[in-house]
C-alpha cells in the first residue's frame, strides 16, 4: 500500500541509489507474477532498510513477514560476512522463490528463513537482535511487538511497516486498522523505547529500545 502521491514517489526513485541487479529482477518478477504484489517492500524502503542496518552496524537482524525475500536480501546486503538474517514466514510457496533468489545472491548465505508462526518461532529464540523488520499479518502487530522487544538489545532498532495504513489509522474502523493504530498508540507511551513515525510509503514506525 503507498498513498504517497505517484508522480512525487516516482521522482524519489529516481533520485534514490539503485539496488543491485538480483533485486530489480526479484521485483520485477514479483509485481508481475504474484497477486499480492503490493506486499513488496519496494525500492525506496528496501535502500532505507539497507541503510539503516549500516548506519547501526547490526550483525543480527530478525524479520517477520518475508513474502518473496525483497527486504531480507536488502538488508542482507549491509550485514558483514558473519551477519545473521532469520526471516519468518508460514507461505511455503514464496519461501521456495525466495530461496531461488537468495541461492543466487552473494548475500544469500547469511539468510535463514523459518518456516513456522513467527510468534512460536520468536519465542523459541535464545538470542537478542540489533535490528527487527516488521511486516506481517497487521491484525497481530501487537502481540508480535510485545514478542520482538525483549529480543532487541539494548539501543536496538525495531521497523515497522504500513503504520499509516493509507491513512485509515485516523479514523479506524475495520480489525486491521483498529490493530495498527493501537501499536502506534503503545509504542508512543512504552517507557522501553523512543519512537519516530516517518511518513514514506505507507508509513514506517522507527522504534529504537532503550
């Protein structure tokens, strides 16, 4: 989803550094070939996902929501040789191209996808993150937050995709808007973190635990 007006979204690709040649396929290959294509995290957030695992250095990264591994390999991109990425997702047939594409990629290597409910999957972790990407079933963002923030470390950064919900969250009225809306709502008052809502695509929540 993207509310931002078209011809100015256009412009900030245009003006945004390229991603790699395997992504620009996987994209490609995405918004033509699967019918949730606007799942795809897209260039301008991909670049920023990227950027942001730079800019803190994080060596471990968990996502939730691979859909067909555009943000894992972003990201994985920016990890160092002994980077870790675990991505979380229960579609077995997006996770067999994913794996194709990360099979292909330099970066593929540092990529672990479970294939399980991220919930059950947090939970089964004995390790803490540097980095979290959120981008799975909206409807549970809450319950996912409240798994994901014991499992960043200290100064560790959580992301969070669609908070604005094309703007639905200023008047929610279905299941899905009321549950993004009440995150935003937590994560403003949770004395565990600090937070910045920025307003690129369909909103991203910048969560930094304290």
């Amino acid at each position: 989803m993207n509310f931002i007006d078209k011809e100015i979204e256009e412009y900030a690709k245009l003006y945004t550094s390229n991603e790699p040649e395997l992504l620009k396929e996987l994209a490609e290959f995405t918004e033509t070939n699967m019918p949730m294509a606007q799942m795809l995290t897209g260039k301008i957030e991909g670049r920023l996902l990227k950027m942001l695992v730079a800019l803190t250095g994080a060596k471990t990264v968990l996502e939730i929501g691979m859909f067909t591994g555009y943000s894992a390999l972003s990201m994985a991109e920016a990890l160092p040789d002994d980077g870790q990425l675990i991505t979380c997702d229960i579609d077995e047939e997006v996770a067999k191209l994913a794996k194709d594409y990360f099979a292909r990629s330099t970066h593929g290597s540092k990529i672990t996808i479970e294939l399980a409910p991220a919930l059950n999957t947090i939970s089964s972790l004995n390790q803490t993150f540097d980095l979290a990407f959120l981008d799975a079933d909206k409807e549970n963002y809450v319950e996912y937050y409240q798994a994901i923030i014991p499992k960043l470390k200290s100064n560790g950064l959580l992301v969070i995709d669609n908070c604005l919900w094309s703007g639905k969250v200023l008047e929610p009225e279905s299941e899905t808007d009321i549950a993004i809306n009440k995150l935003n709502q937590l994560i403003v008052t949770d004395p565990r973190v600090e937070n910045v809502v920025l307003t690129v695509r369909d909103g991203i929540n910048l969560v930094r635990k304290l």
